[in-house]
C-alpha cells in the first residue's frame, strides 16, 4: 500500500533529527497518507533547480551527477499542477485530481472537435497522451522548440476554461468522442 509507505516515511521524517537518513519501508499496518495530511490546506509545490536540498554536505559529488542528469522544469503559474519539462523537446505535463476516466473524457470531447491541441503563437501543443502517476491522470502535450513557460500561460489558462466546460459535461460521449478516447486510453502508460 503506497499509501501507508508513504505515510510511515513522513511520520518518520518529521521525528527525525535534521540530516538524519529516513529508511521506513514497506509497512502493513499504520495510517495512510491521506490519514496524516490536512486535506483542506492548498498543496504548495516548490520546484528546485538543483538536487542540494536533498543531500548532506558529504554527498556532493552525487549531487553534482544529479544535477547534470535533471531535466529543466518550471511550474507556469495560470494553471495549477502544470509544468514545462524540456528534453528533446518542450514538453507540458498537466496533473489532474479528477478521476481518470473522467479526465480521459473531457480530452476526448475536446479532441474529437479538433480542440485537444494548445495554440500558442507561431504554432501549437499538440496532445501526446496521458500517464498515470501514484493516482493523477498527467495529460502531456508536446511545443516546438524554443517554447518557453511564458508562452504558454495564457493559451493554457484559455484551453484550462475549454477544459473544465468539457469536464463538467455529462451528455454521454457521441461515437466520434468514444474513438477518440479508445485512441487516447491505447497510449496512456503507467508510472511507478
């Protein structure tokens, strides 16, 4: 149960001293993450740039070996849970609460109208697909090169209002929105 892992290794972290290794495990009985955590505060992502936070003083020649294999990230600030990745390409991964099916439907009103896509100037996002993550549905959508987080703030906040309308629809899907998402559910993976 991730869950309870999860949650044995927080309780851990916040009796222990400062520095001090966290080497819970995997654990059959205890609270589950949700059982600790304040449900109704808003959850703050800090994006760091470097891996130092994570490593004591002795560690730095790991750190440094880290921080040359990170990918750039950077959170854009009109949406939440987005974030631009840039490997070969620029990539937005978009992590939605709502449950996937649900998630999975919305994209494919929006595709089967040929609105899947985030038009930015000088091009578009095209939609990749989606992958699952310890319980979020992460929609990714891939930009041409040179595509940066300011770029996409208000052409995301505008596909985010065509979004939620598709999410909040409850009109069953027609047949070209069903094989739309019979194609996006063929691609989709799962991250462990």
């Amino acid at each position: 149960d991730l869950s309870r892992d999860l949650a044995a290794a927080l309780l851990e972290a916040l009796d222990a001293e400062p520095g001090t290794a966290i080497t819970a495990g995997v654990t059959a009985e205890g609270p589950r993450l949700q059982d600790v955590l304040d449900l109704t505060a808003p959850f703050e992502v800090t994006v760091h740039d470097t891996y130092g936070a994570y490593w004591n003083e002795e560690d730095a020649e790991e750190d440094e070996e880290a921080d040359t294999e990170t990918l750039p990230t950077v959170r854009l600030t009109a949406i939440d849970h987005a974030y631009l990745t840039t490997m070969n390409k620029p990539f937005l991964r978009w992590a939605r609460p709502e449950d996937e099916d649900d998630v999975v439907a919305a994209i494919a009103r929006l595709h089967a109208k040929r609105e899947s896509a985030v038009q930015i100037p000088g091009g578009e996002g095209r939609f990749l697909g989606y992958f699952r993550a310890v319980g979020l549905t992460v929609p990714v959508w891939e930009f041409p090169d040179g595509t940066e987080a300011k770029d996409l703030e208000g052409p995301m906040a505008e596909y985010a209002e065509r979004f939620e309308a598709a999410l909040q629809s409850d009109a069953p899907l027609d047949a070209n929105e069903r094989r739309a998402k019979a194609g996006i559910v063929s691609r989709q993976v799962t991250l462990r």
